[in-house]
C-alpha cells in the first residue's frame, strides 16, 4: 500500500513535466556558441533560409516549360513562409533550379515543422508534370528530425517492453511471473522520464529521453532478475515465503545497491563534459537508475510478499525439490580452471580481432548521414550539391566590429574555396556596433575541406586587428563539436576507469584484482567499439561513427560490465575461502552463469532496441553496448576471467589475505549443482 501511495504521489508530484528542449551539439564557450548567440542580436534572427530544389525526373536539362511551371512556385511559397521568395536560380548544368526564402521559425520546433510540412504540401498540389520539387535547408533539417520522432518514442517503449516480457518469459518460464517484475519497472520508468524532465527543465539539461528509458529498463530488469533469482533459491530451503524473501532481499541487496552506485557514479563523470547533450545525458540518467534501484528495492518485494510462492507456476520452487541446475556453466568452468592458458588466448585473440574494426573507423557524420532513413531534407541537399556549390546550402557567419568589416572581408576573399563573402546586417551591442558577414564556401558541408575551410577562416579573421572576429555557422559548429566530443572521451575515459578501479578497491580489498580486471573489462569495451564501427560500415553502409557513440558507448560498456564482475567476482571471493581460489571461481561460474546471462542478455536487448529510433547515432550506440553486453557476458565472464583467476591463483588479491584454501576433502565443482547446493551457497552478492 505504501508502494502504491508512492508511485501516485511522485506521478502526482512530476505528471506535467514536459521533457526539456534543445539540441546543441557545441560546447557552449565555443566559437560557433558565441556566434549564435550574438546571432539573436542582429534584426531577422527568428529568420532561417529555406531552398526549394527542383529538377526533372528523367534527368535531362530544364525546358522553358519547365521553367515557367518553376517560377510560379514563387508566390506559393512567399504566401507560405511570410517572406519574399527569390526568383529561380538555373544551375550551370541547366539541369537544377533553386528558390530560395526566409523562414520565420521558433523555439516550438513542432510548429516550425509545420510550417514546413504545410509548404510542401502546397508545393505538392502545384502542376509539375515531370519534375521533383524538394525542400531543403535547416528549418527543413530541424522540421524532418521533430517529425522522424513522431511516436517513436512510444514504438520504442513497446518493443522495449515486448523484448524484456519475451526475455523474462523465457527466463523464468511462468506465464504470470514476468508480468510482475515488467509492471514495477515501467511504473519506474514512467516516473523516472517525468522525474528527469522536470529536472532537466530546472537545471536547463539536454539529454535523449530515449536513452533514459532503456538504462531504466535494463538496469531494472537486471536487478529484479537477481532478487527474484535469490529468492526463488530461498524458496527451496523455508516454508515461509516471506521469510525466504526477507533473506533474499538481505543477501541481493548489498550487490544491487553496489552495482547501481557504480554505474550512477560512472554516468555522473559526465558533469564534466563539454557538450551539452552528453552532460544532461549523466544527470538524467543518475536519476533514472536510482528511480529504478528504489522500484526494484522497495516496491517489488511487497508485490512478490503478497503474490507468495505461486507466482512461480507452473514451476513452484519447495523445499525438499532436487533439481539439476548449473550442468552446463559447471562443465564450462571446470574445463576453463583446467586449461586456463588456451582458454585466456582464445578469448583474447577473439577480442583482438573484434578490435581491429577500429582499423579506418573515423568518427563524424555529416548532416545527411545522420538519418537512418532518407528524409526529403537530405535528400534535397544531396541534389542541391550535384548542381550548385554544396556549400551554397550551409554558409558560415562571421560578426566582426563594424569598422573592421571591411578589412575582415578582404581577409576572408583570400581563404582558399571561398565562393563570396558579404555583410548581412549590423547591429549594437553593449554600444559597439557589430557586422554580420555571410561567407559562401565551395566544399559540401560536413566534409574534410568543409571542416578545413572553417579554420582557416578562424586563422584568417583572428590575425585582422581589432576585429573581434568570430566565425560561426553549421559547419563551424561542426567543427567545435567534433573537437568537444574529443575532450569529453579523453577526459571522461579516465574517470570512468578510476570510479570503477576505486569501487572494486573497496568491494574485493585487493590491487590486483581490480587492475585485471579493469583491464579486460577495458579491452573488451575496445573490442565491441571496433565491431560494432566495423558492422555498421559493412551491413548498413555508415561511413563513420556519430559524435557521442564512442564516448557514450565506452561509459555503458565499462559502467556496465563492471556490475557483472561485481556478481561474479564477489562470489568467487566467498567460495574461495572454502575451496581455493581456482574452485571458487569454477563455483561462482557455476552458480551466477545463469542470471548473469540471463540480465547480459536482457540488457542487451534493450539497447538493440534503440535500432528502430530515426537517427542513426542511437542505432549504432544500441548495436555497440548490445553486442558488447552479449560478449561481456558470454566470454569475458565465462571464459577469460576464470582463465586469469586460475593463472595468478591466490596472487589474484594481493595485497589482502589470501583465501584458506580448498577444505579437508572438499572435491571440485559439479557440473550437476544441485538447487539445494545453489541455494546453501549461493551469496552471489557482496554482504557486507
């Protein structure tokens, strides 16, 4: 009842929440961020220009006809902006026209996508036999993004949950069980998005609710996996099935509650990013996870107290059942703790070679790339540069103080690929009069030279004295995303590696557990990068990886993967002052390989389900934490950390107190683990 009076009042608390809006993808002290900002200041600046593209469908060079059907485009589309279209402007090729007009647009991008929407409309209804009209431009760019999201955000939480209820299903094998666990983690994820987007709104963050939404149902669903693992081993052993409850809510616990703080920690180095998205993205998710912790914690046990043990059926756990459990992850780890030498190098040579998809991996998308599936706006901008100058679409804005106008835009005819250079407006700010400058470039936005050509503009204006020249614009912003998203891996990796170091420090008392264990946890988090760059060049065509992909993926592998070392790694602790740190790792293997792989799996399924958003940047986040979550739990868990317990022995947690040692005729693991062992054995989680 408690539970249920809870969820009402935090819905009650954050139900007209609304998830905050903005995208910037610059940090905001950057060049192209100051730009923009003093972009505002100059008259028109609610004034974005959008390009009517039209060419014939067969290819062929324009008709007088056509023309003609072209240039009475023009007052549709004035009617429709607000604006004054220019007349038609033919290509050199005559194969393409172009019609350009102002866009008045606003912080609604729902309404601007209207605008845009109903434009094309009316352009739709015109008489163009034989030709293909498309609006292109950046209104039309933030109008098919807004529109690309139309209920994907409820077609991700339907497969979201539709793969989570198969995975459970399948798991525990009842038609009533996965129901349970599935409602108190969409209950926490509902509050959890309300709760972060109040938040968000409040602190003025950006962050990708989508992201939020599989963290809160992986991590969810992992914890409730192992509290009801636990507690269905209790169920073989107590009569009373809240009391069975009680000790498995005391045993997992510890173990959830250090693998939430781990991973909510790892997310919160993110404070220190330099781009906004990325920063939001930690607060948001910080908060998500420990929504989900206290769902998992707090609500499920009395659902579970009051559901009692039938909840189980058709197969009800009693004390007394014998059933068979651990055959197949005993048998594994028994021929790992025997052989461990060929067991490490085939689980290192299969992650070296997953590594080398890193080989000719590049990071970046250009706009158009960045839709995983055409739209009318990239489309249209892949036409516009086959016949004008790419550049033509996307100019760059120089502000300068007014009396060195001239003098900037002399140095700016010098810079190698550009086309014009010309003053837009002027204005004054804190009573110094500036200019704006329109630069038009020859290179395609998004490209190599396009990148190139901002900074050698940048090298040019700066050296004009008493300039304060800044240049800004799409591409600019491009390239102080770029270099944003660099700072933020280099300085974010690092952290993420000492919160994890640090929190195995504590749990296991030993320096060279961890620093092993990190180091494969590091090299795995490598390996599935590289495959996931290389799956997404050679199966979807993706040239590059976004700008946030590396970064993002590299926090969830590590964050991540460290819960499973946590589960297992623990538990081998705990065996091994029993049976010798070679069996007690062959036992952990043995006794948490199932939920283990279980949760991977879970998990991992979650983050494919990010594949059917728009963009492509979560796709190949989903694709790379997914198939690295698979092998995190499959190889790395099964296979090379056992391989290296059993090489270094009780080397392993030095400098703490070796285990005891293997007891007085105690034989090795089974690969039958009973229940009844499972159960008397399996702290699976750290207790202290």
């Amino acid at each position: 009842m408690l539970s249920l009076l809870a969820i009402v009042a935090l819905y009650g608390m954050f139900g007209r929440a609304t998830a905050p809006v903005g995208n910037d993808a610059a940090p905001s002290t950057s060049e192209s961020a100051q730009v923009k900002a003093l972009l505002t200041q100059f008259p028109g600046s609610d004034q974005q220009s959008i390009l009517v593209v039209t060419t014939r469908d067969d290819g062929a060079a324009l008709t007088d006809a056509d023309r003609t059907a072209i240039t009475n485009l023009v007052p549709v589309i004035g009617d429709h902006t607000g604006h004054d279209a220019t007349p038609p402007l033919i290509s050199k090729d005559g194969k393409a026209s172009v019609i350009q007009a102002p866009l008045t647009v606003t912080a609604d991008n729902g309404k601007t996508a209207d605008s845009v929407k109903e434009l094309r409309a009316a352009i739709g209804e015109q008489s163009l036999p034989g030709l293909t009209s498309q609006v292109t431009g950046g209104p039309a760019f933030g109008a098919d993004i807004t529109s690309s999201f139309d209920g994907a955000n409820i077609s991700l939480l339907l497969v979201t949950i539709g793969i989570v209820a198969l995975l459970l299903l399948l798991t525990y094998r009842s038609p009533v069980l996965w129901l349970i666990p599935l409602t108190v983690v969409a209950f926490a994820d509902q509050i959890a998005g309300k709760a972060t987007s109040a938040l968000g709104t409040s602190l003025g963050l950006q962050f990708d609710t989508g992201i939020i939404s599989v963290l809160v149902f992986g991590a969810g669903t992992n914890y409730a996996l192992l509290l009801i693992s636990r507690y269905r081993e209790q169920l073989l052993e107590n009569e009373n099935h809240r009391e069975a409850l009680a000790i498995a809510w005391q045993k997992t616990a510890p173990a959830i509650l250090a693998s939430n703080v781990t991973v909510v920690l790892a997310l919160l180095t993110l404070v220190f990013a330099v781009i906004p998205g990325t920063r939001g993205l930690g607060i948001a998710s910080a908060v998500g996870l420990l929504i989900a912790l206290a769902a998992v914690l707090l609500v499920l046990p009395p659902v579970l107290a009051v559901c009692g043990r039938r909840v189980f059926w058709p197969f009800v756990p009693r004390p007394g059942q014998n059933k068979k459990v651990g055959r197949v992850w005993g048998a594994v780890a028994q021929k790992v703790v025997h052989r461990p030498v060929p067991a490490f190098v085939a689980g290192i040579a299969l992650l070296a070679v997953m590594a080398t998809g890193l080989i000719g991996t590049t990071v970046g998308l250009t706009q158009v790339e960045k839709f995983r599936v055409a739209s009318e706006s990239a489309t249209g901008l892949t036409t516009f540069g086959e016949h004008f100058p790419a550049g033509e679409a996307q100019p760059m804005f120089i502000v300068t103080n007014s009396d060195q106008a001239d003098a900037v835009s002399a140095a700016v005819e010098k810079v190698p690929d550009v086309v014009r250079v010309h003053a837009v407006g002027t204005t004054t700010v804190d009573g110094t009069e500036l200019t704006k400058l329109m630069v038009t470039g020859n290179p395609a936005p998004g490209t190599e030279a396009s990148l190139n050509l901002v900074t050698n503009l940048r090298d040019a204006v700066h050296l004009v004295p008493g300039a304060d020249a800044l240049v800004g614009g799409a591409v600019a912003t491009d390239v102080d995303a770029r270099a944003g998203a660099q700072h933020d891996l280099w300085l974010i990796a690092p952290l993420v590696l000492a919160v994890c170091f640090i929190i195995l420090l504590l749990l296991l008392r030993s320096f060279v557990a961890p620093l092993v264990l990190l180091t494969i946890n590091l090299f795995s988090a490598v390996a599935a990068i590289g495959a996931g760059a290389w799956l997404s060049r050679v199966l979807f065509g993706q040239p590059a990886l976004d700008l946030q992909v590396p970064i993002l993926a590299f926090l969830f592998l590590v964050a991540l993967g460290i819960d499973y070392t946590i589960f297992l790694v623990h538990r081998a602790k705990t065996e091994a002052v029993e049976f010798g740190t070679k069996q007690g790792m062959a036992r952990a293997v043995a006794s948490t390989g199932g939920v283990i792989t279980s949760a991977g799996i879970v998990l991992a399924g979650v983050f494919a389900a990010l594949g059917i958003l728009p963009l492509v940047t979560l796709g190949q986040l989903g694709l790379i934490v997914g198939l690295g979550v698979i092998v995190d739990t499959l190889v790395v868990r099964t296979i090379i950390v056992p391989a290296v317990f059993s090489l270094l022995g009780d080397k392993i947690w030095w400098p703490g107190k070796a285990p005891a040692g293997l007891r007085p005729n105690a034989s090795p693991v089974s690969p039958d683990l009973t229940d009844a062992d499972a159960a008397r054995e399996s702290d699976a989680v750290p207790t202290h």
